[in-house]
C-alpha cells in the first residue's frame, strides 16, 4: 500500500473517493466523470485493477458483454481506511463486499441512480457556469430526513449562481405506477427546509406519459413539486441537465437549471 502512494494520480485518488462514496460506476460512467478518451479510461482501469486499487465484476450477457461494474479493490481500500485513521480492512473481506455487490438485487438501481449524477457531472465538465455541488446517495439522504421517505438520491444543480436542490426517485418502470406515485406521501411530511423539488427519472416516454396521466387522476400532496424526466428521451436531448422535464399539469418541457424559483434559486442549507 505505501507504494502506491507514489504511483497514484489526482485522478486516482478522486475515482477512489467516488467509489467509496457510491460503490460502483461502469467503464463508460468513469469516462464521463474523469477522462476525455474511452481508450485511455479502459487502459487506466485496467492498470489499477491489476495493482488491486480497483475490483471489477460483470454479468452474462448476450449479446455482446456488459460493461465492467468497478468497485474498490483490497488495495484501495486500504489506502481509503488509511486515510480516515480506520483499522486497515483485510483482502477477503473485501472481496466478499465486491461479491455481495455483483449479487445485489438493488445492483440495477443503484448504476442508473449513479448514472443520473455522473451525466450531470460529465455536463458541467463541458459546460461553464454549471456544477453538481450536492450529491448524496441514499444512505446519506436516510441520515438527513430519517424514515420519513427514502429518497434514492440528492442534489444540487448550480446554474449561473442559480441553486436547484432536488430529490431523486429513479424508477426502472418494476412497480406500480401507484407504488411509486405514493412516495410523494412522505416527500409532503418533510420540513421545509427539506421542501425540495421531487424529480422522476423514468426509463420511457411511455411511462413517463402514464405516471402523468396517473398524477391528473389522484393529484399532488399539498407542498410537493414534481417533475419528470424519460431516459430514452433525454438521450437525444442533453441529458438530465437539458430540457427534458416536465412539470405536473404542464405539457412543456424546461431543463434543470429552470425548475429554479425565481431571484437566487430554491433555499437549501450550502
């Protein structure tokens, strides 16, 4: 471990902090949040996983292969406790956290919840003026609000001085629209300081049209704004930092920087 030390880049070092922040991100998610090339992302990736900075693990997949899921290796995550004065973690149980990992049923879930965020970062690298100045996973966001809802992730998306804090609920379209819907219960229990805007990242335009339709017939819970977004359809259309939301009861569309009350942006405690 005292070796590498001297062999790891600033990079390095910021990749490992995300991944001990959020767990896992694919190749082509390193490549939005760190590196201008996919070819010399691969080359690095591949450099600290055989020096077991990084772990890596996939699935089946047919046809063609999935994209590495990267993780921290034994390695470092030694360097990582090292960091924080923790006892240093033995390999094995590394290991057995990279296992546990690859075989979660949330496994899914939690890379198009990180996928939404490293859009935005990938975003603000390429756009002057932008920054994700927030971003907590669910875990960090059960330590802000408790049990009263459990939001997937947060964050704050920064535009010309303008704040927009938001809630993010990323749906892969496997429950009920009235499942999902219900959430909004507990985002109205929330304190106001905690009132933030309540975004529905969607898979489809399809079901983004039914989750609406869906809205129109039961309405909003008193003190909630809701916005929703399809992948599909931001794709084509500048990602979650462009204009791909729609409002409640409004057929338009706006980007992130616009669900920003007017003056300063929406109040949040930065």
């Amino acid at each position: 471990m005292a070796g590498e030390l001297t062999r790891l880049t600033p990079r390095d070092r910021l990749l490992l902090d995300l991944l001990d922040a959020h767990k896992t991100f694919t190749t082509e998610q390193i490549h939005t949040l760190a590196f201008t090339s996919l070819a010399r992302t691969r080359i690095r990736l591949g450099q600290l996983h055989d020096r077991e900075i990084l772990d890596r693990f996939r699935h089946y997949q047919r046809p063609g292969s999935q994209s590495w899921r990267w993780t921290v290796g034994p390695i470092g995550a030694a360097i990582l406790a090292a960091g924080r004065g923790a006892t240093l973690p033995r390999p094995a149980a590394v290991r057995d956290a990279t296992a546990r990992l690859a075989m979660s049923p949330t496994l899914a879930h939690l890379v198009v919840t990180n996928g939404f965020f490293v859009a935005l970062t990938g975003h603000a690298r390429t756009h002057d003026g932008a920054r994700l100045v927030r971003w907590w996973d669910e875990a960090r966001c059960r330590e802000a609000v408790g049990t009263v809802v459990r939001p997937d992730g947060h964050g704050v998306w920064v535009v010309g001085g303008r704040g927009v804090p938001f809630w993010l609920e990323a749906d892969l379209g496997t429950e009920t629209l009235s499942r999902v819907v219900g959430k909004l219960t507990g985002y109205a229990a929330l304190p106001p300081a905690r009132a933030y805007p309540v975004l529905f990242w969607l898979p489809s335009a399809a079901r983004e049209t039914n989750m609406h339709a869906h809205l129109a017939r039961t309405g909003v819970p008193d003190g909630v704004s809701v916005a929703t977004a399809a992948a599909d359809h931001a794709a084509d259309t500048g990602g979650p930092a462009g204009p791909v939301w729609r409002l409640v009861g409004d057929p338009g569309r706006v980007s992130l920087a616009e669900l920003a009350p007017a003056g300063n942006g929406a109040p949040w405690d930065g």
